[in-house]
C-alpha cells in the first residue's frame, strides 16, 4: 500500500509499505480520508517523538472495511466506518472504573501504533464504529468532535452560562466553539493568529479584545502554554470554571490565592471515554444535530501529504487529507 512516512521530523514522503494484516477480533479499512490534529503536528514536528522512523501517522481517519480477521462477522465487509483511535487495554485500574481516557496502556492510532495516513489501517473491530450518512468533512471531525462532547459532558456544572471564552482556536479551538455556538452559548474566541479569530467569527463567533471580553463563568485552554494559561486564568469569573484542553508539558503558573479567591473550579479533561463517548457523537450526528465539518477549510491528497502538514500550522481551519476517492 501507499502510506505517507515521517522518516524524520518535518519530513514527509508517500512511499509504497507491507500491507497491514487483520488479527483475530480486527477490521481491515480502506481509508478513505484522515483529518489532522494538533497531536498529528506535535509528532510531526519532533515535540512528540515517534516510536521509530519512518512512522505513519494520523488517527482521525474513516474508510470501507475490506477484510475482517478471524471472530469478526464477515457481513461488516462493505461498510462505511469511522475510526476510534484510543485502544484502551480495559484491565487497567483506570478502565475497570471506566476511566478508558487515562488506561495505562493505551495504545493510539498514529501515536503508539500504526497511524491512518496509508491506504489500509487494521483496527480492533469494535473500534470501527459505523458511519453515518454525512459528508467527508463531517467524518473526519467525528473524533475531535467526540473530544469537545467529552470535555463539556464532564463539567460539574448544572448548566452551560450564557457566555464563554475559547482561548486558542485552532482545530479544536474550533470545534469547541462550534458545539458551544450549537448549544446557544455565546463564544468569545481569542487567538494570537487574527485569522483564526477571523474563522471563528465567520462561524458565528464574537472575537475577543481586551476591553471586550471581562470575565466568564467558562472558560476554555485549548492550548495549555503558560501564555495561554495566563490569560485564560485572567478572564474566569468568581466561581468559575477553567476547562483545560491543551497537553503543552511546559509547567504554568497559577496561585493558591488566585484559585482561593476566585472560589474557581480548575477543569482538565483528556480525550474520551469508550465506548458511550463515540457512540454518542455519531448519534448526534446520524440525528442532524451535529455539523462538525464547518471547521474544515483545507483539503489535499496522500500524494500531498507532506504540503498538508506543512499547511496545517498556519491553515484558518482544520485541514484533512483525502487518502481515496
């Protein structure tokens, strides 16, 4: 098969590798399309080292199963599915008490195991959820979708405010945006690229100034830089809360006073749960309640991929590339 190698940081090359096989319990997918993401980036551009080069990488994928290993119904050949790519080992401490998002020993599509970006991806079979009617861009944004829906589903808070400020509108910036705007909440989005808030404000969106946005009972991280921490930390409200979505390693710094005052509730939350959490983002999405795909603005081919990661960084939206069709 074809497939898109990082053989070194910033260095992508489409070349021809071994045919993935199909265990017991695994789907063999003919991928159709892959979406990248900031974690795609980070592996990319070295922050986050692969396991071994040349790498493939990539995990928001959908595709065709086209050959199923021993235990899998042979009836699942032909469907359209899309991929959850957080395998968690479900013995972990974690996983028994239903926490997949933290198992021990995840394994991770494009991270710590075989990434999307080739023309065939084996996954477990019940990580090949099936998909519903919708556009390529919407299937795509399913995974990072589900991200934003898990996020927001572990809020302890009653009742979403009226209003929010999304710090950093990158992909998933967006997608935050985007589910909270669909939940009649009013985004405020702050970015340091005004194109970006530019995007957002496009999308419906009120872009964030210094005397205009004050403070807010939510407020979002995407990013997880001590810059972005800094001025997230400034806009929450007494009582609260700091939803933090970004994996920056980089410490931050944050006052017991601050948090101690402000009576503030600080947030983190880490992809999602399996299996309710994806099952129910393509619920919503089979019900035409959920449109994930306006964030997408870029589109290239496989033979591309190496302009689609140069593009990502400074694309407005979210940029996917096409593997098939």
């Amino acid at each position: 098969m074809k497939a898109a190698l990082l053989v070194e940081p910033g260095k992508v090359v489409v070349a021809d590798v071994a045919d993935p096989e199909p265990g017991p319990g695994d789907v063999r997918i003919a991928v159709a399309g892959v979406g990248l993401c900031g974690s795609d980036l980070s592996v990319y551009s070295g922050r986050w080292k692969a396991p071994t080069y040349p790498w493939i990488m990539g995990h928001e994928a959908f595709g065709v199963i086209e050959a199923v290993g021993r235990d899998v119904s042979i009836e699942r050949v032909g469907e359209t599915v899309v991929v959850e790519p957080n395998i968690p080992c479900f013995v972990c401490d974690h996983c028994r008490r239903g926490w997949t998002s933290a198992c021990s020993g995840r394994q991770s599509v494009g991270m710590n195991r075989q990434g999307a970006l080739g023309e065939l991806l084996v996954v477990p079979d019940q990580f090949a959820w099936r998909a519903p009617s919708a556009s390529p861009v919407d299937l795509v944004s399913i995974e990072p979708a589900t991200v934003v829906l898990a996020a927001l589903r572990r809020l302890k808070m009653a009742s979403l405010p009226g209003a929010a400020l999304v710090v950093g509108v990158g992909a998933q910036g967006l997608m935050m945006s985007l589910v909270l705007m669909d939940r009649d909440v009013a985004v405020y989005a702050d970015d340091v690229k005004p194109d970006r808030t530019a995007f957002a404000g496009e999308l419906g969106a009120l872009v964030a100034t210094d005397h205009s946005t004050g403070r807010f009972d939510l407020v979002i991280d995407t990013v997880g830089s001590p810059k972005s921490m800094a001025s997230a930390l400034g806009h929450v409200e007494v009582g609260g809360t700091l939803l933090c979505l970004g994996l920056d390693a980089r410490p931050a710094e944050i006052a017991a006073q601050t948090l101690v005052r402000r009576q503030m509730t600080l947030q983190g939350s880490l992809t999602y749960d399996h299996p309710a959490d994806f099952e129910g983002t393509i619920s919503l999405l089979a019900q035409g309640r959920l449109a994930p795909g306006r964030i997408v603005t870029d589109e290239y081919p496989l033979d591309q991929a190496s302009l689609a990661f140069e593009g990502s960084e400074s694309a407005r939206g979210k940029t996917w590339i096409r593997v098939s069709g």
